[in-house]
C-alpha cells in the first residue's frame, strides 16, 4: 500500500505489483523488431488481463513514449468491477496504444515519429455553401476555430510524448480518465477535433446538396414519420441546447434513428457523456462561432439554413458504412 514511484497517486490505495521496464525501455528505437515485439506482448500482458474475472487490473501511466513501470492495481474491496476496470482501461489508453502501434510497426526502429494530428482541408470552396454559411464565417471557423483544437490536441501529445490514436478512441475515453496527460484538454480538444471534422465533411454546395439514400430515408421514417418530422425534432434540440454546443443524429443501440445535443465539445461517443447513447453520424455546431457573422443571436434561422447545405451522399454514406453497423464514424484516417 502507499505510494510507489513510477505509479502515480491513483492506485496509492490498495495492493500494487510494480514491474520494472528499464529493460524494455533500452530497445526504445533501436532494438531488432523481435526484442521489440517482445516488449510489447509484455506491455500488453496486464491490459489483457483486465478483461478476465478477478484479474488484477493495470494501469499504464506514462509521461514519455515508454513508461518506467507496469503498475497493476488489485480491486479494493466494494469496488464495482465494471466499473473498475473501465477505468483501469481508460487510464492506460493512450500510453498503451501508443506503445503497442511503435513496437508493432515493421518501420519502429529507428523511424521519425508521427508528431500529431493535420488539419484537412476544406472538401469545397469557402463560399460554395452562401447564401446559407457566408465566406467569412466558414474561413474563420475552418481555418482558426477547427485549427485552434487541433494545435490544442497536438501540444497534449507533444507535452507528454504520446503518440495519435484514432480519433474514436480519444472520443470514447475522453471522460473516463481525468488526469494531467489526457483530462479536460483532451475532452475540449479531441472533442473539439472530431466535431468540427465531422461538420465540414457533411456539408456541400446546395446544389448537390440531394437526399437521403433510400437505406437512409427508410430509417428516417421508420423512427420519426417523416424527414419533415426528424428536421423539426432535430431542430428543437439544436435550438433549446443552452449556452455552447452540437446536436445530433445518430443511431441508439437498439438501431433507431434519435436526436440529442451536448454541451460545449462533447459528444455522444464519450463514455459517460451527457444525454442518451448512439453513434452519431451528422451533427450540427451551435457554437456562436459557428454563426454569429451572418445570423447574430438568430440561431433558429441558421439551423433552417443548414439543412439546405447537408450532404446527403457523405450523411448517408456515414449511416449506411458507420452508423448503422453501430460503429463510430471514421472521418479521419492516420
């Protein structure tokens, strides 16, 4: 019990069992692939292990790509062991992903690490969307707000030397693990990240703006009667969502078609996020930013205008390859 160094504070309560790395830490970036794999079946021995009952649960903290211990937490007694181990799981993502994608990688050694994520581009031009989104509006809200996450996202990584993951996973773990290296930063701006890309990549000229495909069409009427209907339900949400924040329609576990909203830059594929769960597969930015030079304080005109510049294709794309299989957009590839 107590403190041990290398483990941090969040398993100072109960019986801990401390594996020194100093070994594996020496084939950081110079080791044959073999050693290398090595350490990473090491590595993912107690992450493992969580998922078998009564198993004692792991919780990799590191500030550098390689940590200085394994540090396995048994579970205190009245602990739920669900719970338990979803944060155990949540805590040593990053580090864990970041080590196992380096030492699994047939290029590791001796390879320039993937420094962060990039901003891509606008899919169409600044002013393919007036007169519904003007030119000033999405060049500021592409190129300094959708920015401004980014650089946020990739100066956490860099302070602690962790590598990307995909951006699903930062989502889901986002609320789970409140600690220095990932926490609030990593909630705002991998949210704000994620968000944002999603946005711009489902909006088009209104003249190819077009349908829902028939897969999707069929679900919207199924779930709320009509598109007429899933508009207006849609529209409540964004319109009475307080303060900052996206609403949403996405796909509930029990593969119904629902709209919610959430609060600044969370979203629904957040562990533990506000609101029901589904899979999110259009959303809608009701930050001021995302408005302000052209409606003022006239939110409901700009949720009007957005439906004339939906992409249905790239929406129904989403639902049908994403979404409907109850698996997180990926709208972004490393």
């Amino acid at each position: 019990p107590g403190p041990i160094p290398g483990c941090g504070e969040a398993i100072a309560n109960g019986p801990v069992l401390q594996i020194p790395s100093t070994r594996i830490r020496s084939y950081k970036g110079s080791a044959p692939l073999g050693d290398m794999r090595v350490s990473a079946l090491l590595l993912a021995l107690p992450a493992a292990a969580a998922f078998l009952p009564g198993a004692p649960l792991p919780s990799l903290r590191a500030s550098s790509l390689l940590p200085s211990s394994i540090c396995v937490p048994r579970m205190a007694a009245g602990d739920s062991e669900l719970s338990s181990r979803r944060q155990a799981l949540a805590s040593g993502f990053f580090s864990f992903a970041s080590i196992t994608a380096a030492a699994m990688s047939p290029s590791s050694a001796g390879a320039e690490t993937v420094k962060g994520y990039t901003l891509p581009p606008l899919p169409y031009p600044y002013n393919a969307l007036e007169p519904y989104m003007d030119e000033s509006t999405i060049r500021v809200h592409h190129d300094k707000h959708f920015q401004a996450y980014l650089t946020n996202l990739n100066k956490q990584l860099e302070k602690f030397d962790l590598r990307p993951i995909p951006l699903t996973k930062v989502q889901k773990y986002a609320l789970a693990d409140q600690t220095p290296e990932y926490g609030p930063v990593i909630r705002n701006n991998g949210g704000g990240f994620y968000n944002h890309g999603l946005f711009f990549s489902s909006l088009g000229p209104a003249s190819s703006s077009g349908a829902p495909s028939p897969a999707l069409a069929k679900a919207i009427d199924a779930s709320f009667g009509s598109i007429d209907e899933m508009k207006e339900a849609f529209g409540k949400a964004a319109a009475t969502r307080f303060g900052s924040g996206w609403a949403w329609l996405g796909v509930a576990p029990d593969g119904k078609l629902i709209v919610s909203s959430t609060p600044n830059q969370d979203n629904p594929l957040m562990d533990g996020v506000e609101g029901p769960k589904m899979i999110p597969f259009l959303g809608l930015d009701v930050w001021e930013h995302a408005y302000y030079l052209k409606y003022q304080n006239r939110r409901p005109e700009y949720i009007a205008a957005f439906w004339s510049v939906v992409n249905w294709k790239e929406v129904s794309k989403n639902y049908e390859e994403f979404a409907a299989k109850q698996l997180p957009v990926e709208w972004y590839t490393l």
